[in-house]
C-alpha cells in the first residue's frame, strides 16, 4: 500500500475528487481511495457525496463559496487556531458551544472542525477508577478475613446457617461461597462518550478520577 501523502491542501483534494467523479467513479470509491492516498481525514465520506452532487449539478468552483450571514474571514487561520485550541483543552465540546465561546457562526466551526483541522469524533468510555494504595490494601484485607472464614467453616462441620453475630461479624457456613456475592460499583460522570480526535493515533483510555459526581450504580 502506498504511503499517504502528508502535506497537501483541501483545494487539491477537491481537485481529485472532481476529476474522478468526471471519470465515473462512485462516490464510495472516491471516498476509498482518498483515504488511501491523503490519509483518512482528508475528506469525510459525507463530504464526498456533497462534492460529488455539486459537481454532478454543474458547479466548476473548488473553492469555498460565502454563504448569507456568514463573515468571509470566519474560517481564517486566527479563528482556526482559536478552534484548535479550545478542542485540545476540551476534546469533548460540542460545535455549538465552540461557536458560542467564539462567538461566531456554527457553519464556519463545523468547516474549521472537519475539513481544515482533520478531526473527527471517536468513543470515549471511562474505565473503573485506579485504585489507591488504601484502596488495594482493603482488598487483601477483605481477601483474607473470606479466606479466614473458610478454613473456619471447613474446621467446623456442625456449621449450617449463615448469618451476621450482634457484633457484626459472620458466622462460618459450609456453603460459604455459595453465598457469596461479588459485583463492582463505580460512578460514572455525567460527560460525553465522544471526544474530538485527530489524525493522529487513538488515545489509550483515561481512568476516572476521585470523586467524580455522577450517578452511583447500586448492585
């Protein structure tokens, strides 16, 4: 497979979409081998298909064209690294907070976002807190003390009823793990599960962090 070039401009890609489409070529091809040769966020596969309806209604421009309200300078390369910037602080805000925070139209965001800066939205799940040094030594603690009431259980025979002494601890039971239940609880926060994401290689996961407010799972 070839390698993607690295260093081009959407005015060029463009350029090859029109003239693969002038060729006959599907969309989804056009799509493929863009991908190939650019690199996946040359030009998502909806953009292709909008190209490739410009081009098939008989539009000859490769350039941007000013739509009404919309300020030309909108998408310069100031309001670009304003974007750019924002997102890398916050690869969860929606375009149209961008737009807000800006204060300029989301037409012009939603362009910066996909075609100029490449970025594209991926899943992004939280996974189970990282456990603290407290955290670990409770288990082990919890681990044995279990470990402690089986070999008690096991020692006495006479043993046919589980249930908890005044005092709070558990009385030894031949069936012991037979009545055991294990689950994980954990709180999950209230962002978002899509997180802006460039060219670039997928991020590895974030564990969560102490306290954060969120909804409690009860099992």
């Amino acid at each position: 497979m070839a390698t993607p070039i690295k260093e081009w401009s959407k005015l060029e890609v463009r350029a090859v979409v029109r003239f693969l489409f002038s060729k006959g070529t599907k969309p989804s091809e056009i799509h493929k081998q863009i991908a190939e040769t650019y690199g996946e966020g040359a030009m998502s596969r909806s953009r292709v298909y909008q190209w490739c309806t410009w081009f098939g209604e008989g539009r000859t421009s490769l350039g941007d064209e000013p739509k009404s309200g919309r300020p030309k300078t909108s998408t310069n390369e100031e309001n670009t690294t304003r974007v750019d910037e924002l997102i890398r602080c916050d690869r969860r805000m929606k375009i149209r907070e961008i737009a807000l925070k800006l204060e300029i139209p989301k037409s012009p965001v939603h362009e910066i976002v996909h075609d100029i800066l490449a970025y594209r939205q991926v899943s992004a799940r939280w996974v189970p807190k990282m456990l603290s040094e407290d955290h670990k030594l409770q288990r082990v603690e919890i681990s044995q003390r279990l470990l402690q009431r089986c070999q008690q259980d096991n020692a006495d025979e006479d043993t046919t009823h589980i249930g908890v002494k005044p005092g709070g601890d558990f009385q030894a039971n031949n069936n012991l793990f037979d009545n055991l239940i294990t689950a994980v609880s954990l709180r999950l926060a209230y962002a978002r599960d899509e997180t802006w994401q460039d060219a670039g290689p997928t991020p590895v996961p974030e564990f969560k962090p102490e306290r954060q407010p969120g909804l409690h799972l009860p099992h």
